[in-house]
C-alpha cells in the first residue's frame, strides 16, 4: 500500500531552462531568489519539475493575458 508521497521528479539546469523556456542563468537567479527550490549537491543543481511546470503555467497564463489587452 502507497503512503502517499511520491519521490520527487528532478531534472539539471539545462533541462529546467528548457522545460520553461528561459535561460540557465535565469533558472539559477530564481533559485537564488527563491522563486525555484534547488536540489542536488553542491556542483550538481536540480530543480523539481512539478515546480517547474507549475512556474511554466504561470509564465504562459501572464503571456495570454498581456496578448489579450492589447
């Protein structure tokens, strides 16, 4: 039987960068803003893609809406 919990999805920078659509460093200044929980080790960063998918709809709902007024 599941507890519940599931083990978290995470994917490097690169990958993040892409599934969002914005540069790595971009990604990194989230992280460092704390926009964007890190994962990983130290020389490793990975960032959880349930959080990037959620910031990807964020990005793409503030794009709609900016079309639509204008």
């Amino acid at each position: 039987m599941s507890t519940g919990a599931r083990p978290r999805r995470t994917v490097p920078t690169q990958l993040a960068a892409l599934a969002v659509g914005v540069s790595e460093a971009t990604i990194r200044k989230w992280a460092s803003r704390g926009k964007l929980a890190r994962y990983g080790s130290p020389g490793r960063a990975e960032y959880d893609v349930d959080e990037l998918m959620e910031i990807a709809a964020e990005r793409g709902e503030a794009q709609y809406r900016e079309q639509s007024e204008s």
